[in-house]
C-alpha cells in the first residue's frame, strides 16, 4: 500500500479504511493544495475511489451486500453502514469537533465519503457515537467504513443478492 499526496492526515485515514477494507491501495494525487486547498483533491480522491469500487463489484452477484461495522478507538466509537445497492444515498453524523485535525480540514471528511458513497453507488451511513480525540474519532470512522466495506463484498453465495435479481 501506498499513499501520495500534499494533504495532511489524509493518507493516514486512507490507509485505515483500505487496510480494514483489504485493499492493496496505491494512490498518488495531487492539485491545487498550495494554491486553493484541499477540498478538491479529497473530493477527487472519493470519486476515483468510488468509482473504482463500483467497477469492481460489477453485477455485485455472491456479495453479502449489507454490512454494519462499529470500531472503538480508545475514547472513541464510530460506526458505518452500508448497502452495496446500486443506489446512492449518503448520512453523516458527527459530533462538533472544530475545524482542524492539526492541519487537516475536518469538513472534507464529509465530502470524501459523500463524493465516494455517490460515485460507488451505494447507501452508506456514518456516525461518531462519541469520543474526546478527535484523532481518534476520526480514524476509528474510517477503518469502520473499512470493516464494512470488506464484509459487504465478501463473497457468500453465487446469485445476485436482490429479490428482483439485479443490483
């Protein structure tokens, strides 16, 4: 696995969902961080990951498609849930944590999973039920998207997992 990128924190929080998600990521990218800010090239990285996800799963048939995951870290506990559906929708709640993660903007962690929940396609929940470190909170939001991620595609059967036999 590895992560390139200008913006702090970021890969780091990368790393954790792609570790608990099993995938070997290797990304590089880069944009207008020194010259704007961010936000761009955290939503960017949401889309292609996104998209990424959604070319994989293809006709999603054998996947579990559902999965929950809650992931304590020390103070703090988040959970993700997620429906690998075909359909996008995406929920965000997180308790006030100020703006920064030292120099990480903590907004555009709402905006990479909304650009990613959209471009992959599927409905994802996501909530910090609590914790002091936001350092911690947000990690732990992070490998429980991973934890989800990995357990929706496993594989557990041979048909398409819908009643009307297409996702």
């Amino acid at each position: 696995m590895e992560i390139e990128m200008e913006v702090p924190f970021f890969p780091h929080l990368l790393t954790s969902m792609a570790f608990h998600a099993g995938w070997d990521l290797y990304l590089r990218a880069s944009g207008d961080v020194k010259l704007v800010d961010a936000h761009h090239t955290v939503e960017d990285v949401g889309i292609v990951l996104g998209e990424a996800f959604a070319e994989c799963l293809k006709d999603k048939r054998g996947i579990r498609r559902f999965a929950t995951a809650f992931i304590p870290m020390d103070d703090a506990l988040s959970m993700v849930s997620l429906d690998c559906s075909g359909r996008a929708y995406f929920f965000y709640d997180i308790p006030e944590m100020g703006e920064r993660v030292g120099e990480f903007e903590v907004g555009l962690v709402e905006e990479f999973f909304r650009a990613f929940t959209y471009s992959a396609k599927i409905t994802l929940h996501a909530k910090i039920w609590w914790g002091k470190n936001n350092h911690h909170c947000l990690e732990s939001l992070f490998k429980a998207a991973g934890r989800a991620l990995r357990e929706a595609t496993t594989i557990s059967g041979e048909t398409i997992p819908s009643t009307k036999g297409l996702l």
